[in-house]
C-alpha cells in the first residue's frame, strides 16, 4: 500500500482532524457553560444544590446522563430505580417527578443534536439531584432526626457522601447494586425490604391486594432502622413494641422480657453502651424532696436515681444541676426506680453511657409488671429475669468478675459494681413489625408513632399504582 504523500491530500486530513476537534472543544464548553448556567438558576428548586455542584465540578461540568441514544449511560437505570422507590420504602413524589419524565428523556436522547444544551443541561441537573437525594435516602432515611438534608449537603454525616457515591456508581459498570449498597447491613433491614420488595413488586405483579397500610407499616420501620442502624453481630437491642430485650452473640439470640414507658412518659430510641451492673439492696422511693444525701453525681447514678422538674422534664445530673435542684428542693424531685421496691429481692441497675435519661432496671425476684399491662412505667425500662441477663453478660464478658461472685452478693444483698472489660452496644428501637421465618410480625404502636411518620414520608403520594 502506497503511502499519502500528497500535500494536498495531507493539509485536508489535518484540517479535518482540526475541525473535528475544535467543534468538540466548542461542544464541551458550551455543554460546561449551560450546566453552570443551569446549577445556579435552578438552585433553589435542588434539594442538594452544594452536593450536586461538588458533583459536576468532580465531573468537569459535563453531562452524566444525557448522550444520543447510540452511547451507553445509565439514565435509565436511574429512572428505573426512582420508578421502583416504593420498593424501598420511600416515595416517588420525592423525586421530582414533574421534571423527570419518559418522554422528555426520549425525545433529547433522540434528538441529542437539535436539543438545546439548556435543555439537556437541566434535565441532567434534576435527575443528578434526584438519584442523590436517593442515597442520602436510603443510607440516612428520608426524615432522620440527627442528619436533615442541611447537614448532609454541608457534608456533616457518619462518613458516607452521596456525590461522591453517586460519581462512582455513574462511572461503574453495576449502577443498581453501587446504589443499592449504601442501604444499612442488617439482617433486620434486609429482611424488611425483602419483605417490601415482594408485597409493593411481586405481589402486586401477581395480583395479590396488599393493603396501604401493611405497606406503610414496613415503610417506616425500614425509616428507623435508616436512623440508627444495628451494626455487629454483639449487642442488645431493646425494641419497646415487642416489649422484649434480646442479648445477640453471633448468631445466638436470648430474649427477655421488659416493660416500658408510658405515653406520657416514653422511651425514646437512642443508642449507646453498657458498661457497668450494679447490684444492691433496694433503694428507698423518694418523691418529694433532694435527700441530703444526694450530693454528687456518682450517688445518683449508682442509685439510678432520676432528676425531674416540678413540670414532670428530666434534668441531666451535672454537678451545676444537682447544685441548683438542692438550692430550690421545692422545684424539683429525685425519683428512684420504682421497680426496685421493699420486699423485692435485690435490685440491678444496667448502666449505661451515650443514652442520656434512659435506665434498664430489674429485680432478683418476682414479676415487675402484670403481662396485660407492660407500658406501665415512669419511663424506665424495667427488665424480667434480670439477674439471668447479668448472668450472661458477666459469662461473656470474661471478666475478673464471675456469674458465682455475683450470685452469692445477691444472696447476702450486698451492694457491688460489675464493669464490664469490653462495653456492650445497645440500641433502644422502636419497630412495630419484624419479619421471623419468612412473615411479618407485627407489634402493637404504643406510642401511637406510625400513622404520623406515615404521613410526612407520603405526602403527595400515588397509591396507585403501589409500585410507585
């Protein structure tokens, strides 16, 4: 084969080349100029405008969705997800569903050269902000009490930053299962949107009627669990609707039996640790004034005691506030567990860090609450069986202190401390269903939180159809 060597030949060849360059120079900075256009006239329509700017800065400012419909991108995996939301427990009218539509994304992937680059820019921009919104869902929850859409956009989070996740899945070859993975890793969660995925997916498909409220109830567990996800394979978990107190160890599950606040006065979900018991005499109920006693905070905390107001609100024993409750005793009261009372055995306090104004307490004999009644507390978690609970701990926790040693203190009604070598994680939840061998169990809402939750997380909601 003959070289070209003609001048004339080789000066079209490089002119060409040069064209073609120049014309795609020209098209990325008119695709970058309308995006940054776009982003700053759309910003207030953007429920992450910071996290969807870091986004296409990382991305050069060019398009991540949009391409003529013979290039490969994953704008419809993204739609196709935000079509299947409720399959995960959220809902479609989140996402802006007016702006991300079908036949508008077919007629610029169609049309990719006579579409206007605003026009591509801004479809670009929502589905970005949308398909964001999404991992930020599915990691932090849609209405998590510690991490609002503010933070999260400011990048103030638990480490996982959904621009960042949402580059990588875009520039990954399984966009689905990078988004997907954020999700929180527990058998609970897992089971959940199993569950959900089969009533609001497969049994629709299969013409099976699921009710409204079945779907929603498993929505917004699914919520929770978002909000303070259960890690590890050690830890208790206190779930107030079940009223049970489960120990987990591997995949060895002890449960036991609890009684919880009240309406008026609840047990919250927190999260904390377990790091001490201690075991004594029953402790006196005093319900009227600070007992001169009561000096420091090392006293009330081995006591269990609580710190209340005259309006009934909890006070955090600092030593400024123990100070100031004795200075005004007619203002505030000191109340002991009521659990632990005269003629009861022993009482055992598990102490606990991290969760402020929450105590689990237990006796060494006798039933604290009739079965017919178990939300009957001041707020404390009372606990059945707690001496086998401590029992257990101790066992497990190999520490110098022995299950014998702490049987034998509670015979004599000895006052001791157990701390435990290694703090044992514990998550106070409120899950109103479950799933065990396959169905979903449901628990009575004591606290009467679900139909709420419900109606903030589907707000603007379709019911039909309930894929959506």
């Amino acid at each position: 084969m003959k070289k070209l060597t003609h001048p004339g030949i080789t000066i079209r060849i490089t002119l060409a080349i040069l064209l073609f360059n120049s014309n795609c120079v020209f098209a990325l900075h008119d695709q970058a100029a309308a995006i940054r256009y776009q982003l700053s006239r759309q910003t207030s329509k953007l429920y992450y405008p910071l996290s969807v700017k870091r986004f296409y800065a990382a991305a050069n400012f060019r398009l991540a969705w949009l391409a003529p419909d013979t290039v490969k991108t994953h704008a419809y995996d993204a739609m196709l997800m935000l079509d299947c939301v409720r399959q995960y427990g959220l809902n479609h009218a989140d996402y802006h569903p007016d702006q991300l539509l079908y036949d508008k994304l077919n007629f610029i992937t169609t049309n990719y050269n006579r579409a206007s680059e605003d026009e591509k820019a801004t479809f670009d921009i929502f589905l970005t902000d949308a398909m964001i919104r999404l991992v930020n869902n599915l990691h932090y929850g849609r209405l998590n009490p510690k991490y609002k859409s503010r933070l999260l956009d400011s990048r103030v989070n638990d480490g996982l930053c959904a621009d960042d996740i949402l580059l990588r899945a875009v520039h990954g070859d399984n966009f689905t299962v990078s988004m997907e993975a954020v999700q929180p890793r527990s058998d609970q969660y897992h089971d959940l949107q199993l569950q959900m995925h089969l009533m609001a997916g497969v049994y629709v498909g299969d013409c099976y009627g699921i009710p409204e409220a079945s779907l929603r109830r498993v929505a917004v567990n699914m919520e929770r669990l978002r909000w303070m996800p259960v890690n590890g394979r050690t830890y208790i978990q206190i779930n107030i609707p079940s009223l049970t107190l489960k120990l987990h160890r591997g995949d060895t599950d002890i449960s036991y039996r609890v009684a919880v606040g009240k309406r008026e006065t609840p047990a919250l979900m927190a999260s904390g640790a377990l790091t001490s018991i201690v075991v004594g005499p029953p402790v006196p109920d005093n319900r009227r004034w600070l007992p001169p006693s009561i000096s420091n905070i090392s006293s009330v905390e081995e006591h269990g005691f609580q710190v209340y107001d005259r309006n009934g609100k909890w006070i955090d024993p600092t030593v400024a506030n123990i100070k100031m409750a004795r200075q005004n005793p007619a203002k505030y009261k000191l109340i002991s567990a009521p659990a632990v009372g005269p003629g009861k055995g022993s009482g055992i306090l598990f102490k606990m860090n991290g969760i402020a104004g929450v105590h689990l307490l237990g006796c060494t004999g006798g039933l604290l609450y009739k079965p017919r009644q178990p939300a009957t507390s001041n707020g404390t978690i009372q606990l059945v069986q707690a001496e086998n609970l401590a029992d257990a701990l101790l066992k497990g926790d190999n520490s110098l202190h022995s299950a014998e040693q702490l049987h034998r203190v509670i015979a004599r009604k000895e006052r001791s401390n157990y701390r435990f070598k290694k703090p044992m994680p514990v998550y106070i939840t409120y899950l109103t269903c479950a799933v065990k061998d396959g169905l979903l169990e449901t628990y009575e809402d004591v606290y009467h939180k679900d139909d709420h939750l419900a109606s903030v997380m589907f707000k603007g909601a379709t019911v039909l159809p309930p894929y959506q």
